[in-house]
C-alpha cells in the first residue's frame, strides 16, 4: 500500500518505528513493508500467511489514505474500479466519480513526493 510522507511519520510517532522499518520504495513510491513470514502488511495482525487469513490493522485509526478507500483502485487508465485481488469486492458499491477524485489527488501527492 503506498503512503505519504506525512502518513509515515504518523505511523512512526504512534508505533514508535522507525520509518525504514515499514516501509520501502516501489518505483520510487514510499510503501507498507510485507511482514516475511505472514507476507501481509507489517500492520496485520496476522499469524497466517493464507492470503485469505483473517486478521487485524494494529494502526487502523492512523491508517493511510490508500487503506481507508481500499479495495478502490485506479487502473492503468486513471478510471476507478474495485480491486480485483480483493476477497471482499462484491461487498462495496460500484466506485464514484468522487472516489476517483481522492485517489488521482493522492496518486499527484506520492508523485510529487517521489
Ligand atoms: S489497513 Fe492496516 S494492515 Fe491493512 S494495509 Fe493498511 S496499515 Fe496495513
């Protein structure tokens, strides 16, 4: 999940991380680590590495934009659509044309942060 520099240092103040620690650069875009052994976000609560597995965000009131439209998506032509690697889409309502708006504001924020 990619996240601003603004996000990550609220991440680290809250958990105490150093910024290295849960994140890395995916072409140049700050991202949320994977954990090694439950591959997931380093913020799941997770003991399993079923990519189904049940778990919880340990930083969910300070979660990243990106997380909080999850499983909304931008596609390679800039439309919004529900991602399709989520187990869950069926259960959301079909994107907006606001929905797009916050994702293309959020994706010129972490290109400009590049
Ligand atoms: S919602 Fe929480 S656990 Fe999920 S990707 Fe975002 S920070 Fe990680």
């Amino acid at each position: 999940m990619p996240l601003t520099k603004a996000e990550a240092a609220l991440l680290a103040r809250r958990t105490g991380m150093a910024i290295e620690d849960f994140t890395w650069r995916n072409n140049g875009i700050l991202t949320l680590l994977n954990d090694e052994k439950t591959r997931a976000c380093v913020f799941l609560l997770t003991a399993s590495a079923d990519i189904n597995a049940e778990g919880m965000c340990s930083v969910y009131e300070v979660r990243p934009q990106g997380c909080r439209t999850y499983p909304n998506v931008l596609d390679h032509n800039d439309k919004v659509i529900l991602d399709e690697g989520c187990p869950h889409k069926a259960q959301f309502p079909v994107p907006t044309e606001e929905d797009a708006i916050v994702l293309l504001n959020l994706e010129e924020q972490l290109l400009r942060e590049e």
